[in-house]
C-alpha cells in the first residue's frame, strides 16, 4: 500500500460530499486515515443520520451546503473556503463506492503537473443496474466528447483531483449529479491539462441517490456550458 509522503499529505485537502452516509463513511475515513491523509473536509448535505458525529470524532471539517444536491455542495465549499493554489484538492464519494487507498495515485499525477485527474471506474457487472448505469455513463462521455472533441472514458467519476491553481480557476453553477459535467467543461474550455486513472469500484453503501432521469441534466449541463 503506498502511502502519501509528509510533503504530500501537507499540501493535500480531501473533499467529501455527503448525505446520510452513516454506512460507508467510517470505511472510507478509515481508509484514507491508513495513507497519510491529514485534512479531510466532508461537505454535508444536512444528514440526518450519524455522519456528523462520525466526522466530529474522526477530526473532519464539516461545511454546511446551501440548498440540496451534490451540486450544490461543492458550491457552497467553493463559497465558504478559500482555495489554496499551491494545495491538491482530491474529491471522492464518502458511501464506499470508490477507494480512498487510490489517493496517493491522484497526489502523484497532479504533482507530476496534471491540472485535473479523474478516475475511470473499473465496474463489474452484478445486476441490471449496474448494465444501464454502465451504458449510461459511457454514453454521457461518447456525448461530452462529441460537445468537447475531448475524451474522457468517465465524465460521471465521483474520484477527482484538482491543484488549487486549477480550481481557483472553474466557475462551477451545478444543482445535483450535474457537478462532474461541470467540473469536465470547465476543465476542457480553460485547456486544463487532464489525465485519467484507472480506478477500483465497488458496491455502494446505504441508499442509491442517483436515478436514471439525472442522465438528461447531466447531458444539459455538458450543453449549456459549452455554448
């Protein structure tokens, strides 16, 4: 398992987007705590269950977002903190969907000089929901490449790295699980220097949020913010 240097985990902020995630949360607080992650920042869609009380006590910081929605979270986080351009700001889901041991890859390519990573989802295929999430999300990114004449095999990851000097940079007006469409326009449109990782997948923690109808906000946003 690699683990982040001292240097590394000095300059390194994780982002959590959360609510109700009483049931992955602890995993994935664990997990990061094991690489050396020493800030970790859990944005919270006011839960209503422990994941407060789970952050408190594993040291978090918790931002209150303004309104509802994933979306609407990272705004209120680029709201209420002030970036920093020589930190790594690295963003994954807190429901145990997405490794957080992985983090120590993102820190590397974004000090290598990437100027956003994303994680490309190395899903297995277990039940019908899985193949239409699957066909979905490709499809999104076939469309965004389409829009962007730019590839991403995954503009849906919930696994993303960013240096401060790039966020600093994105003007970000998402509502719900249109966030990553807008984080990858952004990206695209201000000719940030991208790469991608492969990333482990697994099965979520507690109740699914996504459903298939977000699809076509996902596919607006893509559209608005290209034109």
């Amino acid at each position: 398992m690699k683990k982040l240097s001292k240097q590394q985990a000095d300059r390194t902020i994780v982002l959590l987007p959360t609510l109700n995630e009483e049931d992955g949360l602890p995993w994935v607080l664990e997990k990061l705590k094991l690489v050396g992650a020493k800030r970790i920042i859990l944005i919270d869609g006011n839960s209503t269950d422990a994941t407060h009380a789970i952050a408190k006590k594993a040291g978090c910081e918790i931002i209150l977002q303004e309104g509802k929605g994933k979306g609407r979270g990272f705004v209120s986080f680029l709201k209420k903190h002030k970036i920093e351009e020589d930190k790594f700001y690295v963003m994954l889901d807190a429901d145990a969907t997405y490794d957080p041991l992985q983090l120590p890859e993102f820190v590397d390519k974004l000090e290598e000089g990437f100027d956003v990573v994303t994680g490309n989802r190395q899903q297995k295929i277990n039940s019908f929901r899985d193949v239409y999430h699957v066909i979905g999300a490709k499809g999104i990114s076939v469309f965004g490449a389409i829009v962007y004449q730019k590839w991403n095999p995954d503009i849906c990851t919930g696994y993303w790295g960013f240096t401060g000097k790039a966020l600093k940079k994105m003007v970000i007006d998402a509502q719900r699980f249109d966030l990553e469409a807008a984080l990858f326009s952004e990206a695209c449109k201000k000719s940030m220097k991208m790469t991608v990782l492969p990333i482990h997948y697994y099965d979520r923690a507690g109740e699914a949020k996504l459903h298939a109808y977000d699809a076509l906000s996902i596919a607006a946003k893509l559209v608005e913010k290209r034109f």
